[in-house]
C-alpha cells in the first residue's frame, strides 16, 4: 500500500520515528531477562552444532591428498609431499558455528549488564523510544 504525500497514512508513518513509550525499568529488565535467556539458548544451540561438526571431522574430516601427478617436475607442490585437508563444507560449517557463538555471546554480555543496571533501578520510570521498544521487546534477534 503506497501513501499518498500529505495523507494521514504518510504522516503516521512519519510520526512514528517519534514515538515514545513509558515503561518502568522493572519491566524494562524482565524483557531484558528473556532477550539474555533467548541468547543464552542460541549460543548452546550453536556450541552443540559446532561439537558435531568437530566430531564428523575427527571422524572423516580429514583427508589425505597424494596426488600420483606429485612425482612430476611440473607440480608446484612436489616438495611439500602429501597433504591434509578438511572437507570444504566442514569448514564452512565449523565457521558458521564459530561465528554464531561469538554472535550469541556478545549479545548474552549485552543483556546481561542491562538486567543489572534495570533492576538496581526497578521504580524508574523510563521513555522508551519505537527503536528501543523493539530491542527489549521485537522478536529474536
């Protein structure tokens, strides 16, 4: 649905950037509880992903690369000799892992510090903007 300029859809949209919302930091902190619970759960999630996938490597990951063509003068790698390598798709899939937990982590210590700053202060109240209500309140991140 396009808005016309100047019409009551278009402002609205407009206005709603400011917007704000009273939320006693008691509430403020519950939100921020859950949103660190949420965290904590997708980082084991993603630990225990990353744990299979170490697995599947230790188990047939690994792989031996002995080209016949090493013997010829042609090849560059000759004097390295064999080679281990991990399957591509484990790596990609170990790296995914890594960076989700980092991801989680940080996010997990960023909830965490705002659940002790709001309940220290749990009769404030507080205006929450459009944008802050989503970040304690919006869907998974």
């Amino acid at each position: 649905m396009e808005a016309l300029p100047n019409s009551p859809l278009m402002e609205s949209q407009m206005l709603r950037d400011r917007w704000n919302f009273k939320f006693s930091t008691k509430k403020l902190a519950e939100a921020a509880a859950r949103k660190r619970t949420h965290h904590k759960t997708r980082m084991k999630f993603w630990e225990d992903a990353k744990a299979k996938v170490l697995a599947e490597v230790k188990e047939s990951g690994i792989e031996v690369s002995e080209s016949e063509a090493g013997a010829s003068y042609a090849n560059t790698q000759r004097s390295f000799g064999p080679q281990v390598m991990v399957r591509n798709d484990l790596q990609k899939r170990l790296s995914e892992c890594h960076g989700k937990i980092l991801e989680h982590a940080a996010k997990v210590t960023e909830y965490a510090g705002w659940v002790e700053v709001l309940e220290g202060n749990q009769e404030t109240q507080l205006d929450l903007h459009a944008d802050d209500y989503l970040y304690f309140f919006g869907g998974s991140d």
